[in-house]
C-alpha cells in the first residue's frame, strides 16, 4: 500500500469505472474499517454508511441523478448518513429529553463525522489502488432518496461515493493559491489577484467538463437560491424546528 501523505497529495477524481470490475469482499471490508475509524466528536460516530450493490436500487438513483451514471457503473455506491438517530435512542433509552431540533449545533457535529469518514473512505480506496467520485448532488433528491431506501426520522444523506476501478486515467487537479487558503493565527484578507491567477491556472488545466472560470461557475451558483428542499427535509426528519 502507498504512504497515507502520498495518497493524499496525489488525489484524482474519476467518473469512469470498468463495470466487469468487483471489488472483493476484503477490499471493501478494507475502505468500511477504515471509514469507521475517523475521528469523531466524543467518538459519537454519528453517521451512518449504507452500501448500495443492488443494480435496481443504483438504477433508480442514476434515474435521479442521470448526471453521474457512474452511481451504476462503479463497483459499490455508499451513501454517507448523519446519524442522530442512535443518539435519540439512547436518550429514550435513559428516558432523558432530546432537544436537538432546538439549535444546529448538533446537526453541524453529525455531519462533520459524516464528512470525517467519508474522506477516510476515499483514501483508504486510494490506497487500495481503486479510484472513486464524491457525489454530493444526491442531495438534489434527498427525499426520494430518503424514501427508497427507507431512512428514519433523524438521519440525513450527506454525500455518496462511488468506488470502482478506474479505466480513464486523471491528471492531478491544481488547488488554490495557499494565500487564499492557509490563515495563520486568524483570518488574513488577501488580493483578488490569488483568485484571478488561479482562474488562469484552471485555463490551462483545461478540465473537459469545465465550462467556465473557477470564480464565474461559482458566483452563478451562488446567485441561484440554495436548495431548499434540504431545509425542508432537515425539520421533517426532526434535526431543526420550523
């Protein structure tokens, strides 16, 4: 297995995955284990991973989602849960209130632990030799996700990942200028020039399905409302109030 930091520095996305390709049983047991072992806030562990090998039950999804059609093709497809059910369980278990709906706060723990082993997921895939996709646009869908595979109240789809063995090779994605990223001892400001430059940087990068500069795909998106069926969902499933 390669070294965890080389793993990390030379991260690629891929979206294309040989479909006769399975993963073996240890392999994915491999990417589970060390999924379950991020770090997470007073060991809570408070997300869930649900494993997708059903054809039928990914059919559905890429229905959904026709934007990643490698939801079907890869080898597996985890979705990545916040959990707080098995907190609400607890609690009624020790008969004690349960006011989570009250604030974010608690909301914001559950995913941040989703968030944690998810990318432990993707390393450990990495490590392994395999490649894989974040697929955060499930939260498009979230209710009907929700709905197909049967979640309770108090859980929520955060991500899901696509894992499988690449048959496109990827080239290593450029990140921001470290100005515009690494704060030392509080926020600095910096020059809108970092941002510029990387736009540039990106150009000759030239990423087929990038259509437009880094900074002009992101200012479009977040000039459209955000999706609030993700608010919708959250009171429903009992992680905030209306």
């Amino acid at each position: 297995m390669k070294e965890a930091i080389e793993v990390m520095n030379n991260h690629r996305t891929y979206r294309d995955f040989d479909e006769n390709y399975q993963l073996t049983e240890d392999e994915l047991n491999q990417i589970l284990t060390a999924s379950r072992q991020a770090p997470s806030w007073m060991n809570g562990q408070m997300y869930s991973i649900v494993v997708i090998k059903d054809r039928d039950i990914r059919k559905k999804l890429v229905e959904m989602n026709p934007g990643n059609p490698h939801m079907l093709k890869s080898s597996v497809f985890l979705l990545f849960l916040a959990d707080l059910k098995r907190t609400q369980k607890v609690a009624e278990h020790y008969q004690v209130d349960y006011p989570i709906a009250e604030g974010i706060d608690p909301l914001i723990t559950a995913v941040t632990d989703t968030a944690l082993a998810l990318e432990n997921a993707v390393i450990a895939t990495e490590a392994l030799g395999l490649g894989s996709v974040v697929v955060g646009s499930i939260r498009k869908d979230i209710k009907e996700i929700s709905e197909l595979l049967h979640l309770p109240d108090y859980v929520l789809p955060v991500a899901g990942l696509s894992i499988g063995k690449p048959t496109v090779e990827m080239r290593i994605k450029p990140r921001l200028p470290e100005k515009a990223v690494i704060h030392y001892d509080g926020y600095q400001d910096y020059d809108y020039q970092e941002i510029e430059n990387y736009d540039k940087t990106m150009e000759i990068f030239a990423e087929a399905r990038e259509t437009k500069l880094w900074s002009k795909k992101f200012a479009d998106y977040f000039s459209n409302k955000p999706n609030t069926g993700v608010d919708t969902f959250v009171k429903e499933q009992k992680f905030l109030k209306d």
